[in-house]
C-alpha cells in the first residue's frame, strides 16, 4: 500500500491534540476596527472541531 499524502493546508490549520482536533478561530485578519475588543479577544483563543468535521480532518492529515 502506497503512502497517503497530507493535505498541506489542513496540516498548518490543525492540530490533533488527546481531546480532538485544534484549530483557530477566523475572523481576526482584518476589518478589526468594527469589532469590540472583547470579541477580538475571544477570538485569540483556539477552539476544537466540531465533531461533524472531524472525520474530514483526519482523512486530509493522516499521519498525525
């Protein structure tokens, strides 16, 4: 059996941690000025995956 190649862009965007998978949260690349800054704040925090999408996860990252 041939090796399965890692999506690159899901293995910069999460990481599979014990409790599931980790990832950012979106919204804090720009139009900041608009947004409270406890919003921005909470935003800064990682989140985990819902457990619908987990499965797609780790099918494009494989091996980690």
């Amino acid at each position: 059996m041939p090796k399965i190649k890692t999506l690159r862009g899901a293995a910069k965007r999460f990481r599979v941690t014990a409790g599931g998978i980790k990832r950012n949260q979106s919204h804090r690349r720009h139009i900041l000025t608009k947004k409270s800054t406890k919003r921005k704040r909470h935003l800064r925090a990682p989140s985990m995956l819902h457990k619908n999408d987990v499965a797609a996860a780790r099918r494009m990252i494989p091996y980690a």
